[in-house]
C-alpha cells in the first residue's frame, strides 16, 4: 500500500466517526433538542423550555472518570518523575473522559530534549490502523486545523518514519490535497501511539461511549421535566374566574404607540380583563357578579413519571441514587453509601482493566525513549489505580495497619496500598 492510499485511508477513518461524537457532545454539555415532542407542541411551545436538560450523561462519565486515578508504576523507579513531567498525573484523567464519552481516545509519544514527550489527543484528531492478526497499531495519522492561517496540518506515524504533511485550506479531507513538508526515521520501531479504547468487545472498528445507552432515557427524562414546567406554567397556579363583569376595551397599538384605524378611520379596539392578573383584589360594581377559582393542576404524576426513567438510569449507568438525587428521610450511613456505589466500583474497576493496558504500553514507550531501548524490551511494567470504591483515609489506614501487624503485608506494600507511589515510598524508607 502507497503512502497515499494508506493517508486516505486513515482520514476517511477520521472522518467516519465525527457526526456521531458532534451528538455525543451535544448530550454531554445539555444541548441535545427535546425528544418525543410533537409538532403541535413545538409549535406551541416555540423555544421556551428547548434548553430544559437534566444532564446525567456529564454525571455518568465524570462519576466515573473520578474513579480512574492512576497513583503509579511498578517496574521502573524513574517512570514516576516522567510521567509527573508531562502533567500526565492531570492530563490522564482527560484522556479517560474523552474515552468514556466518545469511546475512544489516544496518547501520543515522542522526544525533547533527551526526555519523552506524552501528549494526550482527541479521537476527533487522531486515528489509527490495526493489523487484523496482531492488533498491533499499524499506521495512524493526526489531523488538525490552523483557521486563521488557512491551513491544515497532519502527521503521519510509521513503524519506521514520521512524516509531516500540510495542506493550503481547512477541511482537507482526502490525500492528494496534501503535501509532505518534512520525514524523519521512527528509532522506536513501532507506530507511537496508544489508543486507550472503552469497549466490551474485543474486535470493533471504534469503542463504545458510556452514554449510549443513556440518550433513550435521558430524552424521556427531559420531556417529563419540560411538560411539568409547561403544565406549571400554565396550569399549576390556580386560575380565577369572574361572570357578571363588562369587559373593557382598549385601542391596539402600532409600534410606534398609535392606535391602529380600520377602513373607516376609527381606531381598532380590543377586549381585556377589567381585573389585571397582579391586582389581589377583584371588585366589582355589579350586585350579580361571582368569583371563583378553578382547581390547580395535579403534578404528582410527572414525579411519579421521573422517578420511574431515574430508575431505569441508575440501572443502566449503575449511578446510586444520591448521585442522582433520590434521597430517603433518613441520611445513609458509610457503609450503606458504599454499599449502594458498589455497581459503580465494579465498573470502575473493569475501566481500570480496560485502560491499564494501553497506559502501560505509553510506560514502555516512554521508557524506550529515555533509555534508547526497544520497546519490547523494557521488562514488566505494572500500572497502580488508587481505590475505585469510596473509602475514608481513617478506614483504609485503619485497615493496612491491621494487616501490617498482623504480618500479612511487608512495609512496603502496605504502604502502596495507602495510595503512595514509588518515590514517596523510597524516601520514607530512607527516613
């Protein structure tokens, strides 16, 4: 395959993907339109309540991301003071948002200055080829727009070069609009860049978003909110009635203040309430006028409605249900919280499976760039994830201790499992 044919290949890639994540960022920031609405209530409705989201997409992710905190390396003693270097102890937990949202993320690694260079990249940016046999990434390419210059730059990574291309207009989108500015030779070997995939699946051209699921149901919980803000609007307050009372009338003004004449030259009038709706009072001079009041409308039902759709939401996004406001009378103790976020722990916990692997392969990237070495051959490395279940420091120190005295952990380890990384453990050994 030409250069040509594999840049096409990887921008069509790129492109495929980008209607879908434009609809996921759309749900994650609250902007998606309303859903199961009608014509008639559109119309009705106009843009008045087009902005009601309740955003659980945002809280689904982040609830999650806040649980993927990754605390250190085993393997390399060095590894830490580089990966604090590249701000990757703050820019991972981008790259697990991103993942979990768009289903698809990518760590890109390279050199300055003798030292490796980790950035983070959207999949909006980047994407990658994969041998079929291996899965091993194969090519991949890195597309990104300079609108004031009118420009779009790409690179291009290869097991044995890197190449530069730019292309004079924004939105380029096949190969030949692009031309190669600068080659240099790949010394790693392999393509460097790591794709960190949410996915269940082994085999699939892209990963899976963590709100999929969500948009079917968030969209009702949205149409329940807006039809109870309607109903309140219009018939939550009690309505007042009155019979017996002239109405009174007024002439119509144009934008200008001037009444509005007819064909006979008089002015064009209309009838009003004789009792504005801010008056508390409602007087009347006619001995037969009545007043009443009609019934304010029931919104019990769309509570009923809402709590069944945050019912189906906790049970698809395992969000307990004081993340997603359902409290009882009595506060939870901190053990029954626990227990109610243990769903979520389990799903954390298989996100830290799923993205361990691909963040120890940017370790040995990492490592064969500052050592010079193959990346094959920079020995076992081990990725540590701080505790995904929700515990007090008091608790967890209570409980290493415990075991620490009882001889079932070394120092060391105990010491690890308080969420100290390798450097912070050398130094207290030391003193």
């Amino acid at each position: 395959m030409t250069q040509e044919d594999l840049l096409l290949q990887l921008l069509q890639r790129l492109n495929e993907p980008l209607a879908r994540y434009a609809d996921l960022d759309r749900y994650y920031t609250g902007k998606q339109p309303l859903a199961f609405l009608s014509p008639e209530a559109k119309v009705a409705l106009g843009n008045r309540f087009g902005i009601m989201s309740s955003n659980i997409p945002r809280l689904t992710v982040t609830a999650l991301a806040e649980r993927l905190r990754i605390t250190g390396f085993s393997g390399d003693a060095g590894l830490w003071a580089d990966w604090i270097h590249n701000d990757l102890d703050q820019t991972s937990g981008v790259a697990h948002r991103e993942a979990l949202l768009l289903g698809d993320s990518y760590v890109i690694v390279w050199a300055r200055n003798g030292r490796p260079l980790v950035t983070v990249e959207s999949a909006k940016q980047v994407s990658v080829l994969t041998d079929p046999g291996t899965r091993q990434i194969v090519a991949a390419v890195k597309r990104w727009e300079e609108k004031p210059a009118n420009v779009t730059h790409a690179v291009l990574y290869l097991p044995d070069r890197i190449v530069r291309l730019k292309a004079d207009q924004v939105g380029t989108v096949t190969a030949t609009g692009f031309n190669t500015v600068n080659e240099i030779a790949n010394p790693l070997g392999v393509v460097p860049v790591v794709n960190l995939r949410n996915s269940d699946q082994i085999i699939g051209d892209f990963g899976t978003s963590e709100i999929d699921d969500l948009k079917p149901l968030v969209d009702a919980l949205n149409k329940s909110l807006a039809d109870m803000m309607v109903t309140s609007e219009y018939v939550g307050r009690p309505r007042r009635w009155a019979t017996g009372i002239e109405l009174t009338e007024e002439p119509v003004l144009d934008d200008n203040g001037d009444p509005i004449l007819d064909e006979a030259d008089q002015p064009v009038m209309r009838e009003v309430n004789p009792i504005p709706e801010g008056h508390r009072a409602m007087i009347s001079e006619n001995d037969q006028a009545k007043f009443g009041q009609l019934q304010a409308a029931d919104l019990s039902g769309y509570e009923a409605s809402v709590r069944v759709l945050l019912g189906q939401i906790m049970a698809v996004s395992t969000l307990p249900a004081h993340y997603v406001g359902v409290f009882s009378d009595n506060p939870a103790s901190a053990d029954a919280l626990r227990a109610a976020e243990a769903s979520l722990t389990a799903r954390a916990e298989a996100r830290q499976q799923t993205f361990g692997r691909a963040w120890e392969q940017v370790a040995r990237l990492m490592i064969a760039v500052r050592d010079g070495r193959d990346p094959a051959q920079t020995g076992d490395i081990r990725v540590q994830w701080a505790d995904a279940a929700t515990r007090s420091v008091a608790q967890e120190a209570d409980a290493v201790v415990k075991l620490f005295q009882a001889g079932l952990l070394p120092a060391s380890y105990a010491l690890s499992k308080l969420g100290y990384s390798d450097d912070e453990i050398a130094k207290i050994n030391a003193a």
